[in-house]
C-alpha cells in the first residue's frame, strides 16, 4: 500500500496501526493538501453489492456529518483494491496526532481517577452529539480513543463500526477467528448478538472503559471470547471501588450503572453521564489530599491533567470557587463578630465577678485570731478538734473556709495555749 494512490487523490506515506475492522494509513490529500488518516476496511463478503455498498455510504455520511472537538471527522469513503485483486471499503478522516488510550493504559496500568473522568466526559459529550443524530457507535474501547498531547480526547470509527456490526453480527467469525468487536467492552445486547440496538449499549462501552481506566483491568477477563460474552450477559462486576482506593462513591455508583446489564437501567443518555461525571469532578477532584480546596492556578493544573475536559468544567470550578470564596469571607466575618462579642461579654463577666467578690468580702466581717480560738474550745468534745473539724465548724459559724494547712497551724497554736491555761488554772 506505501505510495499507493487511493481514489486518484489520497498517497499513502505510512501505516499508523491495524486492528480487528482493518488497517489505518496515513496519507496525503493531494487535492486538498493536507495531512489524512485513510481505513481500509478488511475484505467483507458482498462488498460489491450494490445494497451493502448503500449502506456503508449511508453510515459514513451519517458520521460524517457530526462536528465536535472529541470526535475525528470523517471526510470521505469509497472502494479500493487490495492485494489479491478484491475490492474493499475505506474512509477517509482526520488525520489526529496522539497515543491511542488503549496504549496509554497499557503503559501505565491505571489513571488517577480524576483523569479518568476528564477522559470519560469528553467521551461522553462526543456520543451525545451523535446519539443526538441518531448514530450509535458500537465499539467503544480505548482503541478507538486517541489522546492527544493538549489532552483532547477523540473518538475514532463512527459510522464504520455500525456499519460492520450490522453487516456481520457479534456471533459471527471474521478470517482471524474471533467474533466482531471487542468482548471485553461489549453490551450484553450485543454479545447476544441483537442487531438492533441502541445508543445506551455505547452508554455500557463507556461504562467498561471506565471501569479499566480507573482499576487497571476490564470488568470481565478471560481466556477466551466466547467466556467474554457469556459474563457480560450473565456476570455482575466487582464493585471498581474494591479494585482500586481512593474511587469516590459516586463515581463507582455511575460506573456499575452503566454496567446494568438491562439497557433501561442505564443511564437515560449520553448527556446525563457527563453532567454526572463533571460534578464528580468538581466536587470531588477540587479538593487537595488535605482536604483543602485546589487555588485557582493548581485547579488549572487539575484540568489540565484530567484532559483539559472542556470550558464548561474551568467556567463550573470557577463559579464553586468563587462561591466558596463568598461563603468563606461571610463566615470569617461571622466568627469575628461573635469573638468580639465573646470578648466584650467576658469583660462584663469579669467585672461582675469582681464587684460580687468585692462586695462579698465588704459583707463578710473580718474573723481574727482570737475568733477561731473561741471556736476551737467550742469544738472540744473530749479531745482537741482535727484541722478538718475546725475548718468546717468555721465555714458553719464564719462562712469563710479555711485553707487546711493554715487550720492545722492554728490546731498546733490552740491546742498548746488551752494545755498552758488549764496548767494556769490548775496551779492558781
């Protein structure tokens, strides 16, 4: 194929990958002049047909009327020869510079799940815009995700893979043996081989890639594809939060939504799981590991390392942040206020306090020595008093309450003065 001119315009330069639907080649647009990426379809049995050939026509144009950042567009489709001399299909589309998601995950084994969601929201912005026009992919995977370098997320083959899935089936064998798509990432629909599906098997796609890209690892695995489809007709995935830490709640609850395996228990549309996602997002990745919120520069920083996933996110961050900010400001003045209050209450206490001591020591008149002495005979009942009995016969006859060690000194006092006056009296 390397020079090959396809459809008298399209000079092949270089292969850029191979997969199950066929192989991608970079090409230039010698009309154009411009840089293209160009399918070949693997060979198909009635290709040549006139009804097929209209219903791939139909697909492809189908797709190629769809406009958004996160999907690669599709210029223009045809047939062309391959070796051996049989006619094949192939689409013509734009030619994007990046790693596809399924390699970056290979690589690293599993994302930071805000990265995660950063790439699974523009995912899902790219399926509602075609849902919306009613095209359904059929084989979401991160194969068919590339990434770029300023971290726009683009979703490759609509149109083409619709096309294969309708012409062949998912229980159906192509020339390698394996069934048509991606087990691993497949509806339950699907791998029951139902022809007639809907945008909410993608919605299930999404939820598998998910699923991968934050636990490392597919819902399902197994040796072959035919166990692949039987569990993701019959088999409940392990919960993604007990694969991988840190998982907030919410966003394991939207992944094993998407992984109902009834399409009416899924998610109503594409469009409803990326506004879940984005407020995953900023109500969750916001926050630092302290659980501080992010300053605007680290929330940039944030973005960026989720995808960069569109302006609405930044504009949402900024609103919540700023909200955060007046709430903060309302609150700080508040506790102020009530610590000024606080203060100049306890002044008042104090002074209060004071005045009542104060006037407490003006009411209660002075006891003196010899007092405590008339008190401590008072208390002989056959032996002297203990310092405990004198301090409480004086709170009683006084109300003033004696330190102990001061009673026990007056105890010691008394009790030599009364011993020397009895001695006194016994002697006179």
């Amino acid at each position: 194929m390397l020079n090959k001119v396809v459809a008298g315009r399209f000079r092949i330069t270089g292969l850029l990958g191979s997969g199950g639907m066929g192989q991608v080649w970079a090409a230039e647009d010698e009309r154009m002049r411009r840089d293209v990426a160009v399918k070949i379809v693997h060979p198909q049995h009635g290709v040549g047909e006139t009804e097929t050939q209209a219903r791939f026509r139909r697909e492809v144009q189908l797709a190629g009327r769809l406009s958004h950042q996160n999907i690669v567009t599709v210029h223009d489709w045809g047939e062309v020869e391959v070796d051996g001399g049989r006619e094949t299909l192939y689409v013509v589309m734009e030619l994007v510079r990046g790693v596809p998601l399924g390699k970056r995950l290979k690589d690293i084994g599993k994302a930071p799940w805000p990265t995660a969601v950063g790439w699974a929201a523009q995912i899902a912005q790219a399926l509602d815009t075609a849902h919306r026009q009613e095209v359904v992919h059929r084989d979401i995977k991160p194969a068919n995700v590339l990434l770029t370098d300023e971290g726009v997320v683009k979703v490759l083959d609509f149109g083409v893979a619709k096309f294969l899935g309708e012409t062949i089936g998912a229980r159906d064998l192509t020339v390698t043996g394996t069934p048509l798509g991606s087990p691993m990432y497949m509806s339950p629909e699907q791998a029951q081989g139902v022809r007639e599906i809907d945008h909410r098997s993608d919605l299930y796609s999404l939820g598998c890639l998910l699923y991968h890209a934050v636990t490392g690892r597919p819902p399902f695995t197994s040796a072959t594809p035919w166990a692949l489809l039987r569990m993701q007709i019959e088999d409940l995935p392990v919960p993604p939060a007990e694969r991988g830490g840190g998982i907030p709640a919410a966003l394991n609850e939207l992944i094993l939504h998407l992984l109902a395996k009834d399409p009416e228990d899924r998610p109503h549309s594409a469009a409803v799981v990326h506004e879940t996602l984005v407020t995953i997002l900023v109500e969750q990745a916001l926050m630092r590991p302290d659980g501080e919120l992010l300053d605007l520069g680290e929330l940039g920083h944030a973005l960026a390392v989720s995808g960069r996933f569109l302006t609405v996110a930044r504009a949402e961050a900024a609103r919540v942040l700023a909200e955060v900010e007046q709430v903060k400001s309302g609150v700080t003045a508040w506790v102020n206020g009530m610590l000024t209050g606080l203060n100049q209450e306890m002044k008042r206490l104090n002074g209060h306090i004071d005045a009542v001591d104060q006037a407490a020591e003006r009411a209660v008149p002075a006891v003196s020595e010899e007092d405590y002495y008339r008190l401590f005979k008072m208390s002989i009942d056959g032996s002297y008093p203990t310092a405990d009995q004198l301090v409480n016969a004086a709170e009683v006859a006084y109300g003033t309450r004696l330190p102990v060690d001061t009673a026990l000194g007056m105890v010691l006092r008394f009790t030599n003065r009364h011993t020397a006056e009895l001695q006194e009296d016994h002697i006179a």
